[in-house]
C-alpha cells in the first residue's frame, strides 16, 4: 500500500534519511569548492590550489562511498517507498554526478598549472569565462536540488546550451590559433583543449542533476528537450 503521508513512526528511519541529505549537502559544498579552485587556477597557476583539488577530490571520493552505502542500508532495512524511495534514488545518482565533477576539475586544475605564463590570455580570459559560468550553473543546480525547485532545475537545465556555445566558440578559436601557427597556442598543445572540454563536461553532469531534481520532485523523468519550457 502507497504511504499517502511523509510522517514516519520508524524514528531511525527518519534519522538515515535526515543523515543521507546532510551526506549530499556535504559532497556538494566540497564538489563546489574544489571547481572555484580549479577555477581560479586557469588564471592564478598555483600549484598550491591544484593540489587542494587533488586532496578535496579524495574527500569527494569518501563521501560518495557514504551516500552509496547508506542508501543501501537504507533500501535494505527499511523498504522506503513513495517519496522516500525517490530521495534514495536520487541521492545515488546526484553523489555520482557531483563524482565525476571531482575529477573533471581536479584534471583541468593539473592541466591548468601546466601552461605556461605567456600563453596567449584572451584565450586564459576566454577559458576563465566558460569556467565560472560552469561554476555558477552547477551552483543554481544544486540550489534547486537542497530545495526542491523545480523552476530553478530548469532554468539551471536550460543554462547548458550558452556553456555549449561558449566552448565551441573557444575549441574554434583555439583551432584558428594553432592552424594560423600562432607559437603560444601550438607549444601548449592540447591542453587547452582538454581543460574547455573538462568544464563542458561539468555543465553536462549539472543538467544530469537537474533532470534527476525534478525525477525527485515530481516521481516521473521529463525529456526537458522536447518540453515547452523556456
């Protein structure tokens, strides 16, 4: 029989699922703070901050093995049901989204230290650019998660397609660069590339989130490409 109600009598049932969210709420501040970092090393180059982002992602690695674990125990030895199974469902998909983050920005922060100082800066400039509007759509997505907004999952959603733009229009510039011999883009070889390409990726994790978001609010997965939303 369906639960129509959210109230539980099961005390330590409420407890793992009051845990569960604390687990995501923390995964999430860590994920956050290690892409500003990684971030900010497109620009500042401090191999300080690009260790940071290797040692925060060993913290990322932990806590999604927290939230993997205890949805398990949760779906185990509680048979949650209705909205509570959803919850679960989701946090196992949103800890490996905010996962893969982690390595995303902990690579672009290692390739990032690597370039070298002369290298062209409209192109560090364009980088940066892309990097914080990752920044802030990961953070609007995950806003809508901790608060249940479905609006704001799909406007966060509907932010991918600018960060899409964003990276084609630096992959041609760099394209141009190279294929015009320009020696600071050449000598740097792909790495550029694969630091644009990490931060696409990041933005292609945050609109996984923000479809997962509105899976948990409303029970049902909606192709937010073939809907009216604008």
């Amino acid at each position: 029989m369906d639960r129509m109600e959210n109230t539980h009598t099961d005390k330590n049932f409420e407890q793992k699922l009051k845990q569960l969210q604390d687990d995501l709420i923390k995964m999430s501040e860590i994920v956050e703070k290690q892409i500003e970092i990684a971030v900010n090393v497109i620009k500042t180059k401090d191999s300080q901050d690009a260790q940071l982002t290797q040692n925060l992602d060993e913290q990322v690695d932990v806590a999604e093995r927290d939230v993997r674990d205890l949805s398990f125990e949760i779906m185990t030895l509680h048979r949650p049901v209705a909205s509570d199974l959803r919850l679960v469902f989701t946090a196992l998909k949103v800890s490996k989204e905010l996962e893969r983050m982690g390595d995303h920005s902990r690579n672009l922060a290692k390739r990032a230290i690597s370039i070298s100082s002369s290298f062209d800066d409209e192109l560090i400039e364009q980088m940066y650019s892309l990097g914080r509007n990752v920044q802030s759509m990961v953070n609007q997505v995950l806003d809508s998660f901790f608060k249940k907004d479905e609006l704001k999952a799909k406007t966060s959603w509907n932010q991918d397609a600018e960060i899409d733009k964003e990276y084609k229009s630096l992959l041609k510039n760099l394209i141009e660069r190279m294929h015009n011999k320009e020696t600071s883009v050449v000598d740097e070889g792909t790495k550029p590339i694969l630091i644009a390409k990490s931060l696409e990726r990041i933005g292609d994790h945050a609109t996984n989130i923000a479809e997962e978001v509105i899976f948990n609010i409303t029970g049902h997965y909606i192709d937010l490409k073939k809907s009216d939303f604008e």
